[in-house]
C-alpha cells in the first residue's frame, strides 16, 4: 500500500518534472513570449503619398502611394481621392500604388485599401468595386498649391492716388509673362522669376490712379506663349475708401478751351458738380437744340469732374453752337462756341481774331 502510493508520487513527481522542463525548453525556444501575431499581421497601416504638396501647374500628376504597415499577404488594392476611387498601376509590384489625378486646390485626401482575398476583375482596369469590410486601409492629406498673389496695400484712400501696389505671388510657371489687369485694364506687364524646380514666384508693382471709391478686382494672368500651353491666373481685391462726396445740390459746370474754333479743331470740355462715377455724355446741339455731328460719353470721378476732347467735324454746320452735358437723362451743363470758316490772325495785345 505504502509502496504504491510511493510509486505514484515518484511517477507524478517525473511527469512535473518533464513539463517543467518542456515548459523552460518552449520558452527558450520564444514560443512562449507572446502570442503568435495573425500571419502576415503588422504595425498599424500608414501610407505616404508624393509628391506632397503638389503644384496646379504641374497638373495632372502622378501620385505615388507607399503603403507602410499593411498586410504583407494583401494582393488586392483600391485607391481613392476625394472617396473617388481611381485607376491605378504597380510599376514596381506591390511597393507602391501609383495613379494619375488632378485635385482641386487646397487639400485633399488620399485613401488605399488592401486585402489578400483576389476579387474578381481585372487588375487596375476598373475602380469601381469596393473593397471588403476586411480590409486593411490608411489615409493621408495632400495639398495642391494655386497660383496667388498679395496686393500691398490691399485698402487705399482715394485722396492718395495715385498710389502704388506691391504684388507678390507664388504658385507660378517659371520665367511666364504676365499681365496686371484692374478692372479689366492692362496696367503693367512683367515676368513670373525662374525656377528649375516646382513652381515659381512674382513679384510686380503697379499704379492704382483714377480709381472711384469700393471694390476694384486685381488679375493677375499668365500670356500663353510657344513655352506654356496651360497658362494660369488668379483674382484678387483692391479696395478704394474715404472718397470725397461732392456738396449736395452743387449745380454741374461746363467749360470749353478753346471757344471758338474752326471745322477740324478740338477744344477741351472740363466739368465740375457730376455725380461722381457716372456716365456723362456730351453732344454738339445748334442753339436750338438741334443735334450736329459728334459726341462722346466719359466717366465722372469720384470728385464728380469730367474731361474730354470734342472735335468739331469738317462740313459741319458754322457759327454759335453748343456743348450739351448730358447725365441720368437731363442736360446737366451746357457751354456754347463759335465755329467760323475764316482764318485766325494775330493782332495786337496778343489776342487771336478771326478774319474773313
């Protein structure tokens, strides 16, 4: 009896001893350390995408998607921009995603997903499947740089014009001619600086002068040449303010220099009291109101004045006539001249008289 439970304690003491020992054998072995990882399972899935940022006058591009921690038995890829999935190619196997896109200025997001399961449809000729609930996946943020522009200063007092404007810029093709247009007028022309990689910057100035009070809009745009196809712009904002008011009920005032004048001559028409940044039209009338050739329409400031050249036409009718300011649909001033077929002579105290 004795003996047998002795027995049994000697055989459950070598049993012990053996998984002991197998146990210590496992664990030298590394078996024991930590779980055994799902196959293929890595760190968590990141990818880099380049270039980053990217430029709009380098569009469209191909991106490269490095996939970094995925899978390594994933065989299967799907690649968006924007939640839109895209054509892809694998020119070096399944190092990287690469496919070509033109995103919209400013940022956008890159997206790849992965899985080893093979789906079918043909590699990289359709992105319109969607990839497993299974798959692995990462994202990233890219940026693509536009051109644009500064204007210094942006905000003007109308007194102070003329006044000049820096502009500066980035986002340009290299060594471009360009145009600063205001308000649809060319005002200065000039080229982008030189750049052997990415894009370039600008740097220009201009005169703002005869500029009525608000919003004025700055283009900035390249000239399409033999170098550059694809030429691009950008928009920006000049802003005139404290712009005098003319006194109220101020009549309009016309005047002529000079007043007597022969077929084929000029004389300049100056005026006060308009209201300001308005169109004003002047008009050859005979005193009785009766239209006679010539007219011609110009802009009052923001003073309210006005000035033109006004040609009296060969053939036309001789003798008084007037010059008639018209505005808003009224004759707001009228100044009158004497148009003579004879020859001006000078006679004594520096006068000019016309003889016939």
């Amino acid at each position: 009896m004795h003996a047998g439970r002795a027995g049994q304690r000697h055989v459950r003491h070598h049993v012990m001893r053996a998984k002991i020992v197998a146990v210590v054998l496992l664990a030298v072995a590394g078996v024991l350390v930590a779980p055994a990882p799902a196959p293929g399972a890595t760190a968590t899935p990141t990818i880099a995408v380049y270039p980053n940022p990217a430029s709009l006058i380098h569009l469209p591009s191909n991106f490269i998607v490095q996939p970094n921690g995925f899978n390594t038995a994933d065989s299967q890829w799907a690649v968006t921009l924007n939640g839109v999935p895209q054509l892809y190619t694998q020119p070096n196997g399944n190092s990287s995603v690469d496919f070509t896109a033109s995103p919209p200025c400013g940022t956008s997001t890159v997206a790849l997903y992965g899985w080893p399961t093979p789906i079918h449809v043909i590699h990289g000729s359709s992105p319109s499947y969607v990839p497993p609930g299974n798959s692995d996946s990462a994202s990233e943020q890219i940026t693509v740089i536009c051109p644009e522009f500064t204007l210094t200063p942006s905000t003007i007092d109308q007194p102070s014009e003329p006044t000049t404007i820096q502009l500066q810029g980035d986002g340009w093709h290299s060594s471009a001619p360009v145009n600063v247009e205001v308000d649809g007028k060319v005002v200065q022309t000039g080229t982008t600086g030189y750049s052997d990689v990415g894009s370039a910057s600008v740097q220009l100035s201009f005169t703002a002068q005869g500029l009525g009070c608000g919003p004025h809009q700055v283009l900035l745009a390249e000239q399409t040449t033999s170098f550059y196809s694809n030429p691009v712009s950008a928009t920006g904002q000049l802003t005139v303010q404290n712009c005098p008011v003319p006194p109220a009920n101020t009549p309009a005032a016309l005047t002529l220099n000079p007043t007597v004048l022969q077929p084929g001559q000029l004389t300049n028409a100056t005026g006060t009291g308009f209201a300001p940044n308005q169109p004003v039209t002047l008009v050859w009338e005979a005193l009785n109101g009766t239209p006679l050739l010539g007219s011609t329409t110009v802009t009052a400031s923001a003073q309210g004045t006005i000035q033109a050249y006004c040609l009296v036409f060969d053939n036309d009718q001789t003798g008084p006539r007037q010059l008639v300011a018209q505005q808003n649909g009224t004759n707001a001033a009228v100044a009158t001249a004497l148009v003579d077929q004879g020859s001006l002579q000078p006679v004594s105290g520096g006068q000019l008289v016309y003889r016939r």
